[in-house]
C-alpha cells in the first residue's frame, strides 16, 4: 500500500521532505587590514596685499620692485607640494583676494608708499614692533566661521619684507606651536587651521622653508608622547654634525651633512641612512654616502623638495601614529591633543 502511495504522490505532486543543507560559514574578514595613507585636500583662502604705489601709472609693489608674481609662485608651490608628497597633499586655492593697502600692524601702524619706500631705501628704519595684526585679519576676513562651516581648510597671506608675517601659525581650538605661538583670540572655532605667511619678495624655495618649518613643528607635536627609543620623528631629522656617522635624512635648515644653517652645498661625503626612509615602515639600516650632489648643490628649492620626499606616505599604523606623515603636516586636526 505504501509504495501505491507513493506513486500516486510522485504523479498528482505532494509535498517532498527537504533535507537541511549545511549552511557554509562566511569567510570572515580579517580586522587588521592595513589602512590607506589618506589623500588631504586643503581649501585655501588666498589674500594677496598688493598695494598701488605709483599712482600716476597704476603700479603696485610688486611691480615697482620687480618681485615675482603671486600667481607664479602659488602654482609653483602647489605642485611641489602635489610632487613630493606622491599626490597625497592637494591643496586647492577656493578663493584669491587683493587688497590694494598695507597690511595693519598688531599696534595699530599702518606703513604708507612713501614711509615703506623710505625703509627699503635705507632712509628709515622699519617699524617696530614688526607684527601683522592677525585679530583684525581674521574678523576682517571671516576666518573662525569659515573655517568651522568647512568653507575653507587653511589660510596663505602674499606680502613683503617687513609685513611681520610668521612663515606659519595655527588657531582653532587645541591649537599648538607651530614655527609661532597660537593664535590665541581663535579657540572658539572647533577646527584648527594654518596660516601660512609668503613673501613675493622671495621665491618657491623660501615658500617650501616655511612649510617645512611647519612640517617640523607639526611633527614635533605627534611625537611628543613616545619614548626616545620610539621617536621616529627625531631619528629622521638626524645629521652628521649632531649624531656623526648616524645621519638620517636632516631637518629643513641641515642637510645630512650640513656643519651650519643653510648649509646645502657641502661636498663633504658622510654616511647616511637617508634612503632607508623610502622603504618605511621597514627600515633595514641600509647605509651610503651622500653629499650635495643628492639634493641639489646648494639650490634652496631642490634641497627642500628632496627632504619632503623623505617623508613616509604609505598606509598603516606604527606604535599608533599613521605611516602617512602627511595627513598631519597638511591637516592639524589629525594631531593629538
């Protein structure tokens, strides 16, 4: 009877008994996947103080002195930036402002076209005390709220000798020494941001010493909390004339084998680690002679470029602190209070 049964089943269809499959276990993801090195865009609010000071023919500073042109050197540096740090650091101007006057000073002097052409002639002495009035520019220019409403990422001030620009400083709050005391009236804003001091007087070379010195000082704030033994930092910035036969890669002002400031033409061949840092995290100790061939005999740019390509771009951690350098250096807001 059952076998009728079932062959009635298997003609007019019936409900089949489903054997269970066994359910296959997902793959599971590994946690400890290396992280990126994250690309930074910083948007750039851009004030160029350019005075007229021939009013008969209309010629700013920069043209009656022949100074180079701001544009010239913001593309410049903004390449080298883009360059050096293997296209993780983009900077991107948002905003260009020109303001015909000289700039305010902190106690209230402003230089004229006739006082100013009196101190660059030797006639006068410049003002002191020297200090471009950052409170009025940041209320002027709207700074704090800018910032805080992601409008812009950093700010770059065009002048010229004598404007009493810092080559860099920070605001925000939780703002640190940056090449210069913080900005202390702009703690409200929840955002840190740089302001970068230029000079058109000068050239990308000098741009690129003030980022490092930057660069220095932000780096200087990551690795305050780790033991000497774990201060990466302090290892790459070594030179032959502080740790003989240890030279690293140096820092902004002294080449591996630099014996004073600005020292970048000397010929003098040392052992250098510099290499190694290419490879970072995995450092081998590798070793080999270097001099002022590498990085440009004497050219203030070239040495300057070659010392940010040092710099680790890569991803993942060591002892906590990202392989990637430049995350910080461009965006103060990664740092550690």
């Amino acid at each position: 009877m059952s076998s009728l049964i079932d062959f009635l089943i298997s003609l007019f269809g019936g409900k089949k008994t489903v054997q269970p499959q066994p359910v296959r276990p997902q793959p599971v993801q590994p946690s400890n996947l290396p992280q990126p090195a994250a690309i930074v865009t910083r948007k750039v609010l851009m004030v160029v103080y350019d005075p007229v000071v021939d009013t008969s023919s209309g010629k700013k500073l920069s043209q009656v002195m022949n100074w180079q042109r701001v544009d010239n050197l913001s593309a410049g540096f903004i390449s080298d930036i883009l360059e050096t740090s293997g296209g993780l650091g983009r900077y991107q101007v948002v905003e260009r402002v020109e303001v015909d006057e000289f700039p305010l000073k902190a106690d209230g002097f402003r230089y004229t076209a006739q006082s100013y052409g009196q101190v660059k002639a030797g006639a006068a002495q410049p003002h002191q005390p020297d200090l471009f009035n950052y409170d009025e520019f940041i209320r002027r220019f709207n700074i704090l709220q800018r910032v805080a409403s992601n409008e812009i990422d950093e700010v770059w001030i065009f002048a010229f000798p004598h404007a009493g620009l810092y080559e860099s400083t920070i605001g925000g709050l939780g703002a640190f020494w940056c090449n210069s005391q913080p900005l202390a009236r702009t703690f409200s804003c929840p955002r840190r941001f740089v302001i970068m001091g230029f000079s058109y007087e000068r050239g990308i070379g000098e741009m690129l010493e003030s980022f490092g010195h930057r660069a220095e000082s932000i780096m200087e704030k990551v690795y305050a909390g780790e033991t000497p033994e774990n201060n990466l930092w302090r290892k790459f910035i070594r030179y032959d004339k502080s740790h003989p036969g240890k030279s690293e890669c140096g820092n902004i002002h002294f080449a591996p084998n630099s014996e004073r400031d600005y020292d970048w033409n000397n010929m003098r061949l040392v052992d250098s680690r510099c290499d190694d840092w290419y490879q970072f995290p995995n450092l081998s100790g590798a070793v080999r002679q270097v001099n002022a061939n590498d990085w440009g005999k004497g050219d203030i740019r070239a040495h300057h470029k070659w010392w940010l390509k040092h710099f680790p771009k890569v991803g993942g951690r060591t002892n906590g602190i990202a392989n990637n350098w430049w995350q910080y250096i461009l965006d103060p807001n990664r740092v550690s209070s």
